[in-house]
C-alpha cells in the first residue's frame, strides 16, 4: 500500500483507504473518577456506543459554597482528520479552565475524517446535546447534577470552533427541545473558501495553506468544493434573519501570528452584519494557532482563561 496523504507525525492516508494516527503525549480514556493535583477531577463517559462517540467530563474538586456551575461542551480541533480530548494540551487546558470559570466541561470525541466526512462530526457533537439534557432531565450521571442546564456554552478551537458554529445553528433551532446556548466561544476559528485572503495568498503562508487544503480536501463531502456551507459560512444560505436575531452571543478569539486570522475576523463580521446581537473579537497579539493546547500553562493561555471566564460570568 502506498501513502496517498500525510500529515506528518499525526496520521498516514493509504491507498486502500486505511487511516494510521500517531498520538502524540495523551491522558488515556477511563471510565474511573480521577483527581488532578491542579484542582479538578475528570472522567470519560460514553456518549453514543454505536458510532462510537465518547466525552470526557471536568468539574473543579472544590465547588465553594455553588450548587449550580454553568456548562461548557467543548469540541477539539484537528482539521476534522486529528485530534482527541485525551491530548494532554487539551487535558490541561480544560481542566485547568474548568477551575478558573468554576464550570462543568464536557470535552467531546466525534469521530474524524476521512473515514466519516463532514456533517458527521456536526452531528455527533449536537447529539452530546441532546445526551447532556437527557442526562440532567433523569439525574443519570451523578457529576451533572450541578449542572445549570439554563447556562449552557458550547466552545471549541480551529476545526472544533467550526463544529460550534453548526452546532449553535441547530440548538438555536431546537432550543425548546433540548438546551439553550447562551453563548459561543470561537477560538482561531478554521473556515476557508475557494477564494483565498490576503495572507494566505503571501509566501509565508504556503506550507500552512497546503497543509489546510488536505485536511479540507479529505473532510468536506467528497466531489464538493471549498465553497461547501461547512467551510465558508458565506454559503450557509437556510437560516433565516430571524434564526441570526436570535443566535446567542459571541467572541471570536483570534491570534496575531496564526495565517487564520482573518478568516476569524471576516467570521465575526459576517455575524454583526447578519443581525447577531452580540459579536466581539479579542485578540492575542503574538500568539499562533491554538497556542493554548501546545503551551497550556503560557502566560497567553491563562489569559486566555480569564477573558472566558468573564465571558462565562456575563452571561
């Protein structure tokens, strides 16, 4: 078998159409409750067994004297080819937000591409949605029973910021029969389109942009281009003026050195201009792509932390 696509030291494309993935540095999955010496516990569950789709779950071990902590469904970046919850940068990044916005998170594992094309993994993700609020309405999971199911966030980086955005469409669709978003947190949002920006049109871009195209070429419905509505937003032509009216409050958080974005800015312009009532964009100024899962304990990731956080108590 030959290698027909690679990324290099994450996974190997075979002319068969076999997948090999190499994981780098991870905390393995476990059904068992475990502690962390940085103040939270955190657990694996299974979501839907059939496809499979897993979450891990993290609550601070010290809740102080709140009976309630808002919920916050995070889904992991990758290209939609890579990518996993037990990443140690992920790990860490959320178990120690988990802390600092005194939230539970609910960290979810969809199933990757290109073995499962796009809507698939927008799919998955909506039904740890529907699993959260059937969760809470019967009190099976004893750790979501602090759960305030009226203060529920969903967030997400790179290719998991793009899964939020479809996610909120269908939840603000669904709301009476599941949960209410109150808010997104896009982090370096991954969206792209036929037509290139003006960065990823320049030199020092071009090993970024071949990289993006391979992982948009094996996620995106095979024969369709990167004008599907799944990568350019623009193309999302079925919701409505009402559906944006009602959409919930967003902040895109972009970084200065990641060749994304612009593509972040253009996505929270396009919210404000399609009458989303709340948009901001925040910024860190010298800071690459997902910086907050390569250097979790950054003083930039802390940050980082803390402008979610407030986010979170806003609303």
């Amino acid at each position: 078998m030959s290698i027909v696509a690679e990324a290099p030291g994450f996974f190997q494309l075979f002319s068969d159409g076999s997948v090999k993935r190499f994981y780098p540095e991870s905390v393995p999955h476990s059904s068992e409750e475990s502690l962390s010496p940085n103040g939270f516990k955190f657990k694996d569950v299974t979501i839907d067994p059939s496809k499979p789709v897993t979450a891990r779950i993290f609550i601070p071990a010290d809740q102080g004297s709140k009976l309630k902590l808002p919920v916050l469904v995070y889904f992991h970046g990758g290209g939609f080819c890579i990518g996993s919850t037990t990443w140690l940068g992920y790990h860490h990044f959320l178990g120690d937000f988990c802390v600092k916005s005194q939230s539970i998170i609910v960290s979810v594992d969809y199933r990757l591409a290109p073995e499962n094309r796009l809507p698939i993994a927008y799919e998955d993700c909506y039904s740890s949605l529907e699993w959260l609020k059937q969760q809470v309405s019967y009190d099976s999971d004893p750790w979501l029973r602090a759960a305030d199911i009226s203060r529920i966030f969903l967030s997400g980086d790179s290719a998991g910021a793009n899964i939020t955005h479809q996610v909120a469409i269908r939840a603000s669709r669904n709301k009476d029969r599941h949960v209410s978003v109150k808010g997104l947190l896009m982090i370096h949002p991954y969206f792209g389109s036929e037509k290139r920006t003006a960065k990823e049109n320049c030199d020092d871009a071009v090993e970024d942009v071949k990289m993006n195209d391979l992982f948009w070429g094996l996620s995106i419905p095979e024969g369709l281009t990167r004008d599907y509505y799944g990568c350019n937003f623009e193309k999302q032509l079925d919701v409505s003026a009402a559906e944006w009216s009602a959409f919930p409050a967003v902040t895109v958080y972009v970084a200065g050195l990641d060749f994304l974005k612009e593509r972040g800015v253009m996505y929270g312009e396009f919210l404000a201009k399609k009458g989303v009532k709340e948009v901001a964009i925040v910024e860190a100024e010298n800071q690459p792509h997902i910086y907050h899962v390569f250097q979790p304990e950054s003083d930039a990731t802390r940050l980082l932390q803390s402008q979610m956080s407030k986010f979170i108590e806003s609303h």
